[in-house]
C-alpha cells in the first residue's frame, strides 16, 4: 500500500496522498525490508509521448504559423518540460509563452518569448494562429478573451480529458495525453531537422528581434508600476519587486495571494523552476504550513536538481534554500497562524512572512461583481458585506509572535520608504535560524 501511495504519488500531476488503516493493521509488526527492497527505486509512472503522425501535423503548424503561442498553467511542476519548451521557444522564432495559471515558474520571465497579462498577454491570445496548449486546466477565461475562430488550437496534457471538471473544451484540433517533456523533445527534433526550417530563418530572425523588443518594453511597464508611491504609501507592486530585488535570487517562494498572485509572479520574474508553490484549487490558508514543509524538504535534500535529488548527509547547510511565505491578509486568519509559527519554532524551520494587508477579502468583492454587478450585493461596503479588515483587522504580528513564544521578529510596514530596511533585517533573522514576518500594509 505504501509503495502503491508513492506511485500516486509522484505520477503525472503529483501530490500528496493519504493512507488510511485500521489501529490494529497500524500496530501490527512489519517484517524487515529485505536489501533488495531497501535499494529498489521508488515507484512512479510515466506516460509516452506523441504518436508520429501528431508529431508531424504540430511541428508543421508551428513552424509555419505566423504568430504561434504557447499558453500553460502548471508545466512547471516538470523542470524537463520547463527546459524543452525554452529550447523550443529559442529554435522557434516568434513563438510567444504565455503561463495563464501564474503558480509555478512553467517558463522563464527572463525569456524575450515570455508574455504576461500586463505585457499583452490578452493580445497574444487573440492575434495567434496556432496555439498549443501544454499542462494546463484554464487556459484563458472565453467571457474575457478567447482565440479567434480561426487559430487551430492543439491541447498537450497529462490530464487533456479533465474527467473531473464539469465543463471544459477548447475546441482543439488534438488532443493528447502525453508527457510534455516527451512531446516537446520530440516537437523540437522534428522541427529542427525538417526541410521547411531553413525557408524560415529570415522571418523567423525579424520575429525574434520583435519580441526582444516588446519584452524589453514589457518590463519597463512593470518597472514603472513598482515605481514609489507620490504619497509615500506601500504598494503591492513595490512589495512584490523588492522582494526580487532584495532576496536570494534561488528563493522558493510559497504563495496564497488570491487576487493578488498575478502581480505577485510579474514583479518576481521568476527563471529557476521549483522556485514558485502555489494551491492549484481551493485552500485558503494552506502556505503557511507548506512553507514549513518546504523548508523541511530543502533542509534534508538538495533539491537544486530534481530528476536527481540527493538527501543532505550532514542535515541542513548554508547552501539549503531561502523560503518565503507571500500570503493574503484573510488567507492568514484561515491558515491557523497559532499552530504555524508554534511549530516553525518548535521545528527550527525558519522563513520569512510577508502578509499582503490589503484590508479584507478582495476575492469576495472580485466574485460578487464579476457574476452579479448590479445586485443587491456589489452595491453593498466591504462593512456591510462582513469582508472589511481595514479598521478593526487583528493584530498580526501579535497573533505570529505569541504563537511563537515570543521567537519570532515581527514588523508593521505602511510606507515604501521603510520596506527596504526591515527587510533586509527579516531576510538576516531567517539567515541567521529565526523566523520573520512582515505585515505590509498596501494602499
């Protein structure tokens, strides 16, 4: 059974899995592990890749396409697929990468191909010709942008049927239960070795110079939003790019920023994969407690490299990863604060806490006016909705501390001005084996 969980486990979208017994089945004794048993690899289950004849139709369409767009959502949880669609991306020239799930680092934000909402993604989407959608479960919202009925769209996924979900079509030409790492190999040899390619160079060279230019114009646009507040107060886009500016550039950052992860992932940049967690459903609250078993995980293993990750012999090192916990005012009251710093503590898994205080539940807000905009509700105050935490919020930082037994640094920040200097304080407590957190206040 256990074997069977760890097959569960570590197979196609991997997770946790949960084994229930009996008490008496619990405390039986288990006979000793034989040594064969003992070095036999874990068990996993890996799928295939595309058949020839879908090689050949994608490869063709992409080589030829004239504005081709790769849109993902969770590709990034394969660091090999991470690395094949870069290598596809430099031999395509033009082809633009969009992450639309923004949860973990499917692509690097360095790359000239990479689009984000802010820098046109939207854009991207109704301009391409052919879309190959890999690993992902939304791939955009039609009731806000949608392809143009003419771009033949092709679906790549570990799960492309999504059983579980009441409703989802695309419209793809194909559809493909495959390994992405697998399918973008084989895309890449196909087209790198196909005839065709060479007419293709020179407008393949103008494209690339295109969207050189167009990502270097898309990070000044972020640049300019993380810019300092005229009225010196703290915003979410100068929070979010001093923490790239500031921490380790390998930081692992643990995030449950609801309506706040888009610009989150913008401002981090972020190009190593395994560097960004996040829920991929429901949750709310979940970070704090996957924070401590992360840092648990980098403490034990090196886990720079994850097709061969080795177990630390000496335990933790100055070399284990810098965690970072981004997480949402109201994510923070669910995720039971009281048993998460007690146990930080307890477990001696220092990391940084940045709370996103933007004074209540925005997603509520969000929520009630995307599905009804003129009822009863959108015309009501956060107050009066119950979703308000700007005036009587609770104390944070004495909500952390406490809970820590007083082990832990804690600071209120309101202004741009007085972010860089306490953060660099926290950011030497977790260095030094102590916990921080940081309640920002944003305006």
């Amino acid at each position: 059974m256990v074997n069977r969980a760890l097959l569960m486990a570590s197979t196609g979208n991997p997770g946790p899995t949960y084994l229930t017994a009996t008490r008496e089945a619990l405390a039986a004794p288990a006979p000793p592990e034989s040594e064969v048993q003992k070095t036999r690899p874990i068990s996993t289950c890996k799928l295939g890749g595309l058949s020839s004849d879908a090689v050949e139709e994608i490869g063709n369409a992409l080589l030829l396409a004239v504005h081709p767009l790769v849109v993902t959502g969770y590709l990034g949880r394969s660091h090999a697929a991470v690395e094949a669609l870069k290598d596809l991306a430099d031999l395509v020239g033009g082809l633009r990468v969009f992450d639309f799930e923004a949860r973990t680092v499917s692509f690097p934000a360095s790359h000239p191909a990479a689009v984000f909402r802010a820098t046109g993604a939207a854009d991207a989407i109704k301009s391409a010709d052919v879309i190959l959608v890999l690993d992902a479960d939304v791939p955009w919202i039609p009731t806000k942008v949608k392809p143009s009925d003419s771009a033949k769209i092709y679906h790549i996924d570990i799960d492309p049927r999504k059983d579980r979900m009441m409703l989802f079509d695309i419209f793809a030409a194909g559809s493909y239960n495959a390994e992405a790492s697998v399918a973008l190999e084989q895309l890449r040899h196909f087209i790198s070795s196909s005839p065709s390619l060479e007419s293709q160079q020179v407008s393949f060279q103008l494209r690339r110079q295109e969207l050189e230019e167009a990502h270097v114009k898309g990070l000044e646009l972020l640049a300019e939003r993380a810019e300092p507040s005229e009225d010196g107060l703290l915003t979410k886009d100068y929070l979010f790019a001093s923490l790239r500016r500031l921490l380790p550039a390998d930081a692992i950052f643990v995030s449950d920023s609801m309506t706040n992860q888009v610009p989150l992932m913008e401002q981090l940049q972020l190009t190593i994969p395994g560097s960004s967690f996040s829920k991929g459903g429901s949750g709310l609250g979940w970070a704090g407690g996957a924070a401590i078993g992360i840092k648990l995980a980098t403490d034990m293993y090196d886990t720079n490299h994850r097709n061969g990750i080795q177990r630390r012999e000496k335990g933790p090192t100055q070399n284990s990863r810098f965690v970072c916990e981004v997480i949402g005012d109201g994510s923070f009251v669910f995720g039971v604060p009281s048993a998460v710093y007690w146990a930080q503590h307890r477990l001696q898994t220092p990391f940084l806490t940045i709370i996103i205080n933007n004074g209540g539940w925005k997603a509520t807000r969000g929520c009630i006016n995307d599905v009804h905009p003129h009822g009863m509700a959108a015309a009501m105050t956060d107050d009066g909705l119950g979703i308000d935490l700007k005036n009587d919020g609770p104390d944070y930082c004495g909500i952390a501390k406490s809970a820590a037994n007083g082990n832990l640094e804690v600071w209120k920040v309101e202004t741009w001005e007085a972010l860089d200097g306490i953060l660099k304080k926290a950011m030497d407590e977790v260095k030094a084996g102590k916990g921080a957190l940081i309640d920002a206040v944003i305006k």
